[in-house]
C-alpha cells in the first residue's frame, strides 16, 4: 500500500480534535476523523500524518527533509502556513515564535531582557515582511516539484487562502470553545475539498 504524507501545521495536526483537547473530549462522536483519516479510507492509502502544531514553515520544510529518502511512489500533501512564524534557539531545539506573543509568557523566561526585546521588535518590525514569505514559498515550491520528479504525486495547500468556509471549533460548539481549528464537520469539509478538488476529477491517483 502506497503512503499518504501529511505535512504542516496544527490544521494537518489535527488541534482540537485529538485526544486531551477540550473539543475531542466532550463533542466527540463515533465516526468523527480528522481530514488526513478520511482521505486515508477514501483512496486506500497508508497516512503518515507529520503535521506539528504551531509550526512554521521552515519547520515543515526540514520535517520534508528529514523524511525524504522514506518518500517514494507516495502522495504528500503539505499545508503552507503563516509566514510570519519563525524560529529561535531554546536549549537545545528550535521554538517556533507567533505574532500572539503575550501567550508565550512562560516561554519568555528562558531569555535575558535584552533577547526578549530582541525577539519583540524582529516579529514586531520584520517577521510580515512579504519577503518572508516569497522565499518560503519558493523553497517550498522547489520541494513540491523535485518530489515530482522523483514520482512523488504532490498537492501544495496555504492556510491563508485555502480554509475560508470551513467550520471551525467555535462555531460547532456555539462559542463555548474559543478555537479557530476545524470542527469534525470542517476536517469532512476540507477532505472533501482536496478529494473533488485534487483526486476525484485528475490523475492524481
């Protein structure tokens, strides 16, 4: 059975609707999957799900790398998200920075006052900066079109263009849940976009 990579954020991730969620643990119903899981039953594929929440974009391109030899006669689909998130060094890893920054308070404490101002005024003054994003786009882009040469069938999808209409958590929960992620009914939204879309009407598969 051929595989079916996930590559992204918390929208391939699945946040909110994974165990130890708010959302998974008390609106849950049998039968309820994340889009990744649907696409998985409907076109007979193994799904490898690398989707991280909160990730940034350089973050999902060395995910890509990093599983590239293991890619072969596959599908990928990988979700572009918000250019603005980038990464700096926390011990011994990298951390993703927001533009929601007052949620990182915790996070904070690691750096002197002079780096955390550092970081403050880079996402404040730079980190939209469209230049930003041309070049993570192109990267990705460049990816997207050497896994093709090699075989590989890939749909390359953008978290600020591609999710409008899409029910999200606080809508299926009237407000109680405060999350811009997909619902269950939005992740059989968005399988269903990428199945007519992609797969359905092409040879993608």
């Amino acid at each position: 059975m051929n595989n079916l990579w996930l590559f992204g954020d918390s929208f391939t991730a699945g946040h909110g609707c994974t165990p130890g969620w708010e959302y998974y643990e008390n609106y849950r119903k049998d039968g309820d999957l994340l889009w990744g899981e649907i696409l998985e039953k409907e076109l007979k594929l193994n799904l490898i799900n690398c989707g991280l929440n909160g990730s940034s974009n350089d973050k999902i391109i060395d995910r890509i790398i990093h599983e590239w030899n293991n890619i072969g006669n596959d599908v990928v689909i990988i979700g572009v998200t918000y250019h603005h998130r980038y990464d700096i060094p926390k011990e011994n890893s990298l951390h993703t920075i927001f533009l929601d920054l007052e949620k990182l308070t915790s996070f904070f404490e690691y750096y002197t006052q002079e780096e955390k101002e550092t970081i403050i005024n880079f996402q404040y003054y730079f980190s939209q900066n469209i230049l930003y994003k041309e070049r993570q786009h192109s990267r990705l882009q460049f990816l997207k079109e050497r896994l093709i040469e090699n075989g590989v069938k890939v749909i390359l999808w953008n978290v600020e263009n591609d999710i409008g209409g899409i029910d999200i958590i606080k809508n299926a929960t009237k407000g109680k849940i405060d999350d811009g992620h997909f619902s269950y009914l939005g992740h059989r939204q968005f399988a269903n976009k990428l199945l007519t879309n992609y797969f359905f009407d092409s040879n993608l598969i």
